[in-house]
C-alpha cells in the first residue's frame, strides 16, 4: 500500500502472510496464502516527509486492509528497533520483546504483534 504526491510515491506499508507465529528471518520471505500471521515486512516515508502522520496513516489503512481479507490472518506482526516501540504501541501493537528468531545485520530486534479480532 503506498501513499503518493503528485504521482511521486513518499511512503508504503507492505508484508506477507506467513505460517508462523512471529515474524522470523525466513518468514518476511516467502508468502504462505492463508497463512494465520501477516508478518509487516516494511514501513518506510521519504526523509523529506517525515513527522507529517503519514506512516501512522499508512499503518491504520493497512491494518484495516488486512482485516478485510477472507480468511483473515489471527496476527499481524512486526519487528523494529527499540526506538520505534512508542510508535508501534500507539498503533496498537504489543511489544513482545527481542525477537531471537530474525536476524538483519547486528542491531536487535524487537517483535510487536498486533491480535485481530475474530
């Protein structure tokens, strides 16, 4: 899903469903249809656009996008870095701490899942 200007594309929220519970380094790889988890694989604004909502906009279409899908995934997860954890658990998602499972350079990772409503 993106957000444009004019054409330009400034932002995107995109993932995959997955039939793991969490988001691990294999899962952000392979799209499983109907699989009980959409794992986020990015969030990502243009610098010259940033701090404008837009990521947070992006990330509420996106949410409700999901939940329109038949069958609907149980979960959406995602993982970041622990400067993100206010963002995301203002989206509603709940940290669930390190994420030992993916692995992408040498930073930490922190996992968030989002439950959906039955």
């Amino acid at each position: 899903m993106g957000y444009f200007i004019a054409d330009k594309l400034i932002g995107l929220v995109c993932g995959v469903q997955s039939d793991k519970p969490t988001v691990t380094t294999d899962s952000l790889n392979k799209h499983i249809p109907n699989g009980e988890t959409l794992c986020i694989q990015s969030v990502c604004v243009d610098k010259g656009h940033r701090k404008k909502g837009i990521a947070a906009g992006l990330l509420r279409s996106y949410i409700e996008y999901i939940k329109q899908l038949t069958p609907r995934p149980k979960r959406i997860c995602l993982c970041a870095h622990d400067y993100l954890i206010p963002f995301y658990t203002k989206a509603g998602f709940k940290v669930t701490g390190i994420n030992k499972q993916f692995q992408w350079g040498n930073a930490e990772w922190y996992g968030f899942e989002l439950t959906l409503d039955a």
